[in-house]
C-alpha cells in the first residue's frame, strides 16, 4: 500500500482540531438557541442551565470524534506494517 502524500496528511491533521472546534460553537449554539426559545415562547426559564449542558455536550463529540480519527490513523499506520 502506498503512502498518502504529505499534502493528503496535513489536511487531514487540520481537520482534527476544525472538528473540534466546530463540535464546541455548535453545541454552544444549540443551547442557546434552545434557553431562548423556551424562554421567549414557553416562558420556562432554563437560562443559563440548557447552554452549558450543550456546551459539555458539544466538547465531548469533539474529543469523541478527535479520538476516532486519531485511531482510524494509528490503525492504517499499522496495517501497512504488517
């Protein structure tokens, strides 16, 4: 198998922490998005309790998914050993 061209593993690399942060303001965005419609339309004031809990929410999917693709890369490393 031949190896990917440095170019191919650069960008691969970046989209490691983009993942990451994207993951986060998502997260953050949905929270608040969803203490404001509760508040304003439902008059339930969950401020600021719904946009931590997303923002946890959303840090967690993007260690989740650093960590995948840091195994998906350490297990193609090793295939080619083999």
């Amino acid at each position: 198998m031949a190896e990917k061209p440095v170019f191919r593993q650069l960008l691969e690399a970046s989209t490691i922490g983009l993942n990451l942060v994207l993951a986060t303001f998502v997260g953050l965005g949905m929270g608040y998005a969803l203490d404001h419609v509760l508040d304003k339309y439902l008059h339930i004031k969950t401020y600021p309790w719904l946009t931590i809990i997303f923002l946890l929410l959303g840090i967690i999917a993007g260690f989740r998914e650093m960590v995948r693709m840091a195994r998906k890369t350490y297990d193609g490393n090793n295939k080619k050993d083999i």
